[in-house]
C-alpha cells in the first residue's frame, strides 16, 4: 500500500510502484473519476482522447453547439430553449 500526501492546489504525487505498474509516463493523459468511493486513475491512450476531439469538433461543424455567451442569464436562456 502506497500512501500520499494531498499538497497545494490539490495535488498529488504518483508512487514510483504505481506509475511503473501501470505504465504511466511523464504526458501521459488520465481519465479521474470516483466510483464506489473511491477516486480512480485510468491511462487513456491518444486515440481515445483524439476520437473525443474529432466529435466534439464534429458537433461544433453542424451546429450543435450554443455560445459563447455574454451573461450567465444568457447562458441559462439557451439551456431552457432546449
């Protein structure tokens, strides 16, 4: 077992263990989310992160997207014509 300190702006360092275990390299990307209480680090590769792009710049190409917005009023304005 690994423990590690959380430190300024709520970061924290990966043990040396871990990050070779799991393959974890300097510029590497990872998906944090938290299931079952716990906080769960998941290595993503390129491609999953660049097919993510690809169909946000997709939606952005036809359309389905709203903004940029002058005022947090206009923002919920275009969330209620939805």
């Amino acid at each position: 077992m690994s423990l590690v300190k959380v430190k300024n702006k709520f970061q924290v360092t990966i043990p040396n263990d871990i990050r070779r275990q799991a393959h974890i390299k300097e510029g590497d990307i990872l998906e944090v989310i938290f299931k079952d209480k716990a906080i769960v680090f998941k290595p993503k590769v390129a491609s999953d992160v660049e097919a993510s792009i690809a169909e946000g710049l997709k939606d952005y190409e036809e359309g389905r997207v709203f903004g940029p917005f002058e005022s947090v009023e206009e923002f919920k304005a275009a969330l209620h014509k939805r």
